[in-house]
C-alpha cells in the first residue's frame, strides 16, 4: 500500500489501527470507529456546502432532495432559465424554496463532491492510492428526522465520516452473497435484527462493506455526513476485460459455426475453449490490476498559469510540483531504460530520471529545487528542471499551490 494514502487512512481510522481494520473488517463485516468532535469538520464545513450550491450550476442527479425514500421534483427548488446567447437551460438554485425544503424534512444528497473541494479531492485521491481503485464522495445533508433513502445496500464498500451532527443507523447483513448492480436475480430485504445498530456522533466512522443492507435516520438537528465509495473489481469486471484482450485472437472473430456439422461445431467451440483457457491463466488477475491501473483517469488538474504561458519549458526552481495518476508507478528497469504505465499511457526514460521520478513516486509533491539537490550527481539543475517541464506538458505532472 502507497505511504501517502496509508497516512491518510491512518488518520480516517483513528485510533483503529489499518492493518486491524484491513484484516478484520475490509470486505468482511461493519466497522464503527469513535472518534472526536471536529475529527472530519474541516472536510466540508457549513460555509463551504453554501459555497458550493450558490457557486456552481448544479442540477439532478447531481444534485438532488430526497424525503422519506422519495425523490422531491426538481422544479421545486431549481428554475431552467436562457439567454439571449444560448438557447440551452441553465439550472438556477431557488434558494428560498430549496431551504423551505430542507426545513420540511428532505435530505440534500451531492454527487462526486470531491470534484468540487479541494480538501475532498485530496482525500479522494490518497484512498485511490492506498486502495487501488476508483473512490467517489457524496454528500448528504438533513435537519429533521425523515429519511433520505429506503433500506438499500451498495454495490460498493463505503466509509460514513460524520462531519457535524448525529445519525441513527442500522445495518444488517447481506441476503444475496455478493450483489450487483443489474444482478439476474434480486436480493431479498433482510428480516432479521441488525448485525450494528448506534448513533454516529460528529467525528465518528462507519464503514459498511458492499451488499450490506443500512438505513440512517436524521435527529431533528442539522446533520452532515461524507459518504466515501470504494468501487472494488469482481470476477465479472475480469472476464469482460479478457473479454476485450480476445478480439485479437482471429479464432475468437470468426463467426459461430451455426449450420455447421458438429463435429465442426465442436472442433470450433475446443478452439475457443483452448485460447481462452491459454489467456485465463493465474496470472490473469495481475495483469488485470496492472491494466487498471495503467488506464485509470487522473483527476483533472492545471498548472495555471505557468503552463499555458507562450515558451514554457519548464518550472521555475521554487515551484511545487506533484504527479497527477491516481495510481502508483509500477517502475520497470531495463538496462538504462525505465518505464511505467500511466495516465493511459507508456512512458519510457533514461533510467537517470528515477533521480526526479522516485521522490515525486514516494511523496506525491516536492519543490523543483528539492528535487535538483536529490538528483545532484547524476542530473545536473538544468536537465532536472528540462524534465520536469515535460513532464507538465505531458500531463504527468503539474504544478500545485503550497
């Protein structure tokens, strides 16, 4: 597990330890964690939800009311306005409405809030570190004691981090082994006693492992809490990604053999079975989790202005500069070559640039000049700084505030 995103799970976890957690709850059962007034305020203080609803054109299902398991329409909190520029709707907030809303018992729900907060990326994108897969974070906001949701259950593993207020829940177990979304068959509403039932107290963690049935009752005060969604892969994401690697097979391309003989058919369906067998090996799964990581979309992020700027070349030795992939770097060495899978991409390097490369892989963000001190010896100021610059206008890197 990436160090940086292990911190940052530490102190989500405080005092539960990580490696406790990781082996006795993760994937298996729910986990509450106490914790201490204030622990998560700083992720989404009050003003800064304000902020975000009066800043941004935000409209469902983005941004949505909920009222006892309902959605509440649209049209009673937003408008669709035009202009004399374009004639395509422009959702506006009504914010007297929309707080008569909230005041009469909905629930305000916040998809991907990450991409709207600073703070919220950053912890979006240190789980990704640690986990190795794709994490969104919701927002779900009350002020009276109706529920927002039904009983339901995910089909991904969450962590409720209580920013303000308190929260009833109760969670029971899975009634379907491991569901899905679009599953063949539904599974059936739990009807037994909850297996963790308590009220989460501002700076209090409840992780709820996927499949697992919950509800969360508001208590008649302004409520808020992040949920945070780990999106794990299954045997179903790998077969559909040997699915894909099939199309280069010539075998796989051809059409059935639908009116031949069957001893055509046969020899045809022991062609398909064979290469597939050959390409479903035991290391399919590392392959698979290397391709995954390798194509994983970094979070949209811009060196302004700097990059922008006409002749940029590279940054000036007092910027901070971090990587952008949301994965970490698989280093592979190859006599003086080095190369890894990234951002989409293969990048291949002079093996001397492991100098630049490795303290941005183990720190995620260092100063320019820092990085010329650790690389003296072997890259002088200058290349170093070449280097990084490329790395900008590539992608790979940008340049962020202190």
């Amino acid at each position: 597990m990436h160090v940086e995103g292990l911190k940052t799970l530490a102190r989500l976890l405080e005092p539960c330890a990580p490696g406790e957690f990781l082996g006795a709850s993760w994937g298996r059962a729910p986990r509450h964690v106490g914790g201490r007034a204030g622990k998560f305020a700083e992720l989404m203080p009050w003003s800064r939800l304000a902020g975000i609803l009066s800043q941004h054109r935000l409209e469902p299902p983005r941004l949505r009311l909920t009222r006892e398991g309902k959605p509440v329409s649209p049209s009673s909190y937003l408008r669709q306005t035009t202009n004399a520029r374009s004639k395509s709707p422009v959702p506006r907030l009504r914010p007297t409405e929309l707080t008569k809303l909230l005041r009469d018992g909905a629930t305000l729900v916040l998809d991907a809030v990450e991409e709207l907060h600073a703070p919220l990326a950053a912890l979006a994108s240190d789980l990704e570190l640690a986990f190795r897969e794709h994490v969104q974070i919701n927002l779900y906001a009350g002020w009276r004691t109706s529920h927002g949701f039904d009983l339901h259950w995910d089909d991904h593993d969450v962590f409720i981090l209580q920013v303000a207020g308190h929260k009833r829940w109760r969670v029971y177990g899975m009634t379907r082994a491991y569901p899905i979304a679009n599953d063949i068959a539904p599974a059936p509403k739990p009807t037994g006693e909850p297996v963790w039932e308590g009220t989460l107290e501002d700076g209090d963690l409840l992780y709820i492992p996927r499949g697992f049935w919950h509800v969360a009752f508001p208590l008649d005060e302004p409520t808020l809490h992040l949920t945070v969604g780990v999106h794990k892969r299954t045997g179903l994401d790998l077969l559909r990604w040997l699915s894909d690697q099939m199309r280069a097979s010539e075998t796989f391309r051809r059409d059935l053999p639908r009116d031949a003989s069957t001893e055509e058919q046969v020899a045809h369906v022991e062609r398909l079975r064979g290469e597939l067998v050959e390409r479903f090996d035991l290391d399919a799964p590392a392959r698979f989790f290397r391709a995954q990581d390798a194509n994983a979309a970094p979070r949209p992020r811009l060196s302004f202005p700097l990059a922008a700027a006409k002749g940029f070349s590279q940054p000036p030795a007092d910027a901070v500069v971090a990587l952008t992939s949301p994965r970490p770097l698989g280093f592979q060495l190859s006599g003086d070559e080095v190369s890894f899978a990234a951002n989409k991409k293969l990048w291949r390097f002079d093996a001397r640039a492991l100098e630049v490369l490795r303290p941005l892989e183990e720190r995620r963000a260092a100063r320019v000049a820092e990085l010329c001190v650790e690389a003296r010896g072997v890259l002088d100021e200058r290349t170093v700084r070449a280097l990084v610059g490329e790395l900008i206008l590539h992608g790979l890197v940008v340049i962020v505030d202190e």
